[in-house]
C-alpha cells in the first residue's frame, strides 16, 4: 500500500484532521521550509559545524510548530476578510469546518508544545523566544495597521536565527544579527512577491501590504532587497572566512533572484506566486553553500 492510500485512509477516518491539515497549512510546506532553513544556518554557523542532535530536532519540531501556531492565528485574525480574497476564500475558518475557539486552543496548543521544547536549550533561548511569540502574534493584526507588515514578518520568520544561534553557542554576536539581517532583507522581499498576489482582493477589503505600498515600484524595491541579502551574506562570509563555495553559492542565489524578477515583471498573479515559491531553494542553497564550506 502507498503512502498516498495510506493517508486517505486516515483521513477518511478521521474526517477533520484534513481541516486542521489545511488551517496549519502542513499539505502546503513552503512556510516550514523558508523557516527551517534560516534556522538551519544559524545553528551550523553557531556550532561552526555539525551542531548538537538536540538542537536538531528541537528546532526541526519549532519550526514546524510555530509556523503552524502562525498560521492559525493569521486565519483566526482574518476569518472576517478571507472570504473576499480569491486564495483564501476556502479557508476552514471561513467555511465553518473549524471554529473560532477550536483555532485558539489548537494555536496555544501548539505554542506550548514549542515552549516545552525550548526548555531543552538554556535561559538565553528561553528568553528569546517570549519576543518570538510576540512577533508572530503580531503579524496578523499588523495588516490592519501599517502597509510594512512585512517587515514584522521577516522579523518573526528570522527569529529563529539568534534563538538557534543562542542555543547552540549560549550567546548572540555580530554573526547572528548579520544572518538576522539578510534574512529579515530576503523575507520582505518574497512577502511582498507573495502579496503581490493578493494585491488586488486586499485593496477592496482594506488589507495593507508592501506590495499596495509599493505600487509600480515594486519589483524595482525587492530587486534592491534582494541585492542587499546578498551583501549582507557576503559581509557574513567575509567575517567567517569562508571559502569560495559559500560564494559561489551566493552567485547561484543571485541566478534565482533574477529569474523571479523575471516572472514578476508583468506582475501576473500565478507568475508572482511560483516566484514567491521558488524562495526556498534559495535558504537551500545558502545552507548547503555553509554545509560544504564547513566540512
């Protein structure tokens, strides 16, 4: 029997499971993979190696945690305006297959578990992950208040950088806040690709983004974005010391960014979306570029 058999089976069993499937987004992976390698960086770069199988799968777990928990909370602030926007109008909240208090508890649910991991590492981690939770609590509601909640994004999607990096060397330095910086730099850029998107639907229902900001600008704007992740990994390579792979693997990230400016340049919605996608091939391939320089 395949895997695929095996998974209907389940889930024509258990007939809500793929609700909450669909309102954490696990059959939609792309958030978990753009999570996932940042953090992936700052532990190989703490560990200035192979870090410990602890933090491995602590962080491993987090992330697919907490971008569940803030996916569920982003549906749970938006369940009043999903229903306008083409992507989103499907969404269990805006059916009714889950409710509004079955979302909660699942998204406090799904932060404890994380918070009980985090208790595996040490008090600086712990510290920094109070903030984490802040910052992807708030990204939901910042649509409503300023067209930069993007920003607030890449600052929670990068939290992960000085929580792995904490955990794996007991301190923050420089080094953490320069991958914090390229990170928070490459989100905005693909968030905004993303709202590009929606761009549209959120005008009518009066959700803010970069890409309504922005306007015409747009791609020009996360065209210099991506240029400075670029510098700022650069910079992080040259404090480092690392080899010429890591920079060759820079110039193959700069390839994809060019390539997405090319998909984007109509600014067509399917087009802006298979942009938005491709990103996580980028944060692969950063890691694998850190991976071979440390070996």
């Amino acid at each position: 029997m395949g895997v695929s058999a095996g998974t209907e089976i389940v889930l024509q069993r258990f007939p809500r499971l793929k609700d909450f499937l669909q309102l954490t987004r696990l059959d939609r992976p792309i958030g978990i993979y753009l999570l996932f390698w940042p953090a992936m960086w700052a532990l190989w770069v703490a560990a200035e190696g192979v870090p410990s199988l602890a933090n491995l799968v602590i962080f491993t777990v987090g992330v697919i945690l907490m971008r569940s928990a803030g996916c569920v909370i982003n549906d749970y602030a938006d369940r009043n305006v999903d229903g306008h926007v083409k992507r989103t109008l499907a969404r269990p909240l805006v059916t009714g297959r889950v409710t509004e208090k079955e979302a909660l508890i699942f998204f406090v649910s799904m932060v404890f578990v994380a918070f009980v991991l985090v208790l595996f590492t040490n008090s600086l981690t712990i510290k920094l992950s109070f903030a984490g939770l802040l910052l992807a609590s708030a990204y939901p509601f910042a649509k409503r208040h300023t067209h930069l909640p993007q920003v607030v994004l890449g600052a929670a999607f990068g939290w992960s950088i000085p929580m792995a990096f904490a955990a794996e060397s007991g301190e923050l330095t420089t080094i953490a806040w320069l991958m914090f910086l390229a990170n928070l730099f490459w989100t905005v850029a693909y968030d905004t690709q993303y709202a590009m998107v929606d761009r549209d639907d959120d005008l009518k229902v009066g959700i803010k983004s970069t890409a309504i900001l922005f306007g015409e600008m747009d791609n020009l704007i996360v065209g210099s974005l991506q240029v400075l992740t670029l510098v700022t990994l650069a910079m992080l390579g040259h404090q480092l010391e690392l080899g010429a792979v890591f920079y060759l693997a820079l110039i193959a990230v700069a390839a994809l960014f060019v390539y997405q400016q090319l998909l984007t340049s109509n600014r067509e919605r399917e087009a802006c979306f298979k942009a938005f996608l491709s990103n996580h091939w980028a944060g692969a391939i950063i890691f694998a570029g850190l991976l071979v320089s440390y070996l």
